[in-house]
C-alpha cells in the first residue's frame, strides 16, 4: 500500500450496533462535522439529546468529533 498524501479525502467508515458500514464522502464529512461543532456548543441541544437518547450519547458525539479532526 502506497502513502496517503491526504487523509481528508479518504472514506470515513463507520458502524452502527448492527454492525452496517457506513461510508461518509467529503461534503457528508463536513457537514456532520459542522453539525458536531453546533451540538457540542449548545446547552439547549445537548439538553435535548440528553433527555432523548441519555448521557452515554453526548460522549458518543464528542469522540466521533474527535475523531472527525474536530475539537
């Protein structure tokens, strides 16, 4: 396998608990990036996902961020 000159413009691929991949293109990368950064700075969103899903979803959020290049 050769070097990779840009990690960006790779697949991300994830998983669900079915265990079903999913592939994220560039721009569905951004976007879900974006909507991360809104998430994780807004008390009245994370209030919500927390009342939704539960607290085990915010950690869920942050290390997919994390994991996206976000902070």
């Amino acid at each position: 396998m050769g070097d990779i000159d840009n990690e960006q413009d790779l697949n991300l691929m994830l998983h669900d608990k079915t265990g079903a991949l999913l592939m994220l293109n560039k721009d569905e990368r951004k976007l879900i990036k974006e909507l991360l950064l809104m998430t994780m700075n807004s008390g009245s969103v994370k209030d919500f996902i927390v009342k939704r899903l539960g607290d085990d979803y915010l950690q869920v959020g942050k290390k997919l961020l994390e994991s996206m290049g976000g902070a």
